[in-house]
C-alpha cells in the first residue's frame, strides 16, 4: 500500500513524527496528498482543543532586507521553552519571518495568508500543531521602513527589535543596532517627547498630581511638580531622551549627534516573549 519511502518523504514534507506519518498513509491508503490533509486536520483538531492554553514561550526573529531599507520582526509562539529552543522551531520562524520582508503584508493577518511550501503561513502553523502537539500562533509581527533599518535579537531569540534611522552608512548601522540594544533593555513607550499619545501624557499629569497633593504640596505649586514628573517621565521612557546604556553621561540623542549633528532616529519596533 505504502513503502517506507513514501513515510521518509511524507516526514520530509510536514516535519510530522515517523508513527503519524505511518498512522496517516494507513489512513490515506497510500495517499501522500491525503496523508498531508489527514496530518493537518489534526493540527486543526489540537488548534482548536489548545486555543486556551497560553504560548507565552517562543522565538522572535528580526530580518532587514539587503539594501537595509526594510524589516520585519516575527514573534512565533510556543507553549514550552523546550520546543522554543527547537533548531526545528527557530529555523520556521526565520521562514516566516523571510517571507514576510519579501512580501512585506502591513498586518499579523496577513502574514497568515502568504504562501509557504504549497500552503500558507496560518496551514503550516496548524500543521505544526499536530506535529508538535502544542499551541502554536503567530503571536507577534511588525514592520519598519527607513533610510536604514538596523536589527537587533535579544539573547536566545526572546525579544527583537527594529530601530530606523534617517541616514545610512556602515557606521550609522552598527549605531543603530547599539540603538536597538537600548530598546531591548530600556523599553522607550516613544522615540521622542512629541511621539508620546496625549492620554499616556494627561495621566503622567494626573498621576503626577496626585502624588503631590499625597505628599501635602500647595495647590498653586501641584501643576508645576506635575509638569516636573512629566519631564521625569519623558528622560526614562523616550528613546532619544534615555541617557544611553554604553555610556550614561549622553543620552541617546546626543550619542546619535556626536557621529553626525543630523543624524536621528526616525521610529522604532519592539516585540518581546511573555
């Protein structure tokens, strides 16, 4: 009905365990695109029976492309450190991650929908369900356009970041990937004052006012120590205002300055586990 290399092929082709493959084909009769159908339905089966299970566990890739002008960052979601730490795992995710910057889609959704050996993206993930009998989810993607795009992976592919810069050369690249170190360690909510959302700003106030009156200050002097957090604020939680973690006595901005009195950050991405 079967040979032992149409399992060995099967195998090749969905990732899917020796016994699933064989279990499969006995099903299929022989039929490897059958086969292929009967091993991702039980993705689909252990998709829906694990859906509430948190995959708090995973790799996050960030690519550029080439010319630097483009990346993306992929967060592939797993339940357990041990399958996180899959060589099997880590090379999907930089797959997906790959065709995600040639296709460059603008949401999560449709980084689903982008074809992958035959399927799409959101198939070979519920395929890989099956396969490795855990939840599995395309839990995070981002994109960024600039002058010059420079990439950062945090430790063991748990946190990745994109940092844009509008000037490009060698130099300015690896001072965007120091950049982006920052980013990873710091976590900036901005890249400056004025990119700050005006609720996150009006609750800094309030918050900020609050703890004044807490301390017993004078009504007439509350607003001006609000406004005093708020600058508080901005130094620790805005990318170009952060004192710069390779050298503290400048911050990001002025770092970025001493290399060319132009030379900024024009926006920034971060996805990290957990």
């Amino acid at each position: 009905m079967f040979t032992a290399a149409d399992v060995k092929k099967l195998r090749e082709m969905t990732g899917a365990g020796m016994m699933d493959c064989k279990k499969a084909l006995q099903e299929s009769e022989g039929d490897i695109d059958k086969a292929v159908e009967i091993l991702r339905k039980k993705g689909q089966k252990l998709s829906v029976k694990r859906a509430e299970r948190e995959a708090k566990e995973g790799a996050v890739i960030a690519l550029v492309s080439d010319d630097k002008k483009k990346g993306v960052i992929v967060r592939l979601s797993s339940e357990t450190d041990f399958v996180a730490k899959n060589e099997g795992f880590v090379n999907l995710a930089t797959d997906f991650a790959k065709i995600a910057l040639q296709h460059f889609p603008a949401t999560a959704e449709e980084a689903l929908a982008l074809p992958y050996d035959g399927i799409t993206i959101g198939e070979k993930i519920i395929e890989q369900v099956g396969v490795i009998g855990e939840k599995i989810e395309l839990a995070g993607y981002e994109r960024l356009e600039a002058e010059m795009v420079c990439p950062y992976i945090h430790m063991g592919n748990r946190a990745g970041v994109l940092v844009g810069l509008n000037k490009a050369s060698e130099e300015f690249f690896e001072a965007g990937r120091s950049v982006a170190m920052q980013v990873a360690a710091m976590r900036p909510v901005a890249v400056d004052k004025d990119d700050v959302p005006a609720d996150v700003v009006e609750k800094e106030i309030e918050i900020g006012k609050e703890q004044a009156r807490q301390e017993g200050k004078p009504e007439q002097i509350i607003e001006k120590i609000a406004m005093g957090k708020l600058n508080k604020f901005y130094k620790e939680n805005t990318l170009l205002n952060q004192a710069f973690v390779r050298d503290n006595k400048m911050t990001v901005r002025e770092y970025l300055q001493s290399l060319d009195k132009d030379l900024t950050v024009t926006g920034f991405k971060h996805i990290e586990l957990g």
